[in-house]
C-alpha cells in the first residue's frame, strides 16, 4: 500500500467540507470525508492518474475528482514521495486554486 501525505491546507479544506456537509448530515459529511481519503489513497497507489489543470494553476500538479462525489477536486503533486495532496476543493472555486496551491 503507497503512502500519502496531507498538508495542512488540504487537512483544513476536509475538515471544511466535512463541517459543511455535516450542517445537514453527520453520515453525508463522513461518506464524503470516506471517498476523499479513499480518492488520496488510490492517488498514491496510481500517481498518474489525474489530469493537467494549466488553465487552473501554473504549478505542476495534478488534479482527480473526489468520485463519486465528482464537485470536490483533489489537487496532488505527482512526483512526492510520499503523494503529497495539497488541496482538496470544490471544482467552482477557481480562485482557490490560482493562489492557494
């Protein structure tokens, strides 16, 4: 099993989604939590998976739906080891992206 490793923004932007969710349902807001942290370890077992976002950032990451729940986007540098995620967000939020990752 390949190792992964969260930053601290990507910890806060779970815990972030996960209290969002929970607002309405604590068992939506866990299954969600549950397919990220799923999504980050197929990540790291499968690294090259994601897709180019250059239109989203300059950076050279990678980016992966969080499926099935497909708006949250989890943003990945490919070459760490272990798998560093930097950010998971919702897939509107663009501005997000250009100067948080």
């Amino acid at each position: 099993m390949s190792a992964y490793q969260l930053t601290p923004k990507a910890t806060r932007d779970i815990f972030d989604i996960w209290l969002w969710i929970a607002r309405d349902s604590v068992e939506s807001a866990d299954r969600v939590e549950i397919a990220i942290l799923e999504n980050c370890q197929m990540l790291a077992e499968m690294p090259k998976a994601g897709h180019l976002r250059i239109d989203l950032t300059k950076k050279a990451v990678l980016v992966w739906p969080a499926s099935p729940y497909d708006k949250y986007v989890i943003v990945y540098d490919p070459r760490s080891k272990p798998l560093r995620i930097l950010r998971v967000v919702h897939a509107s939020r663009r501005k997000v992206w250009r100067r948080g990752i």
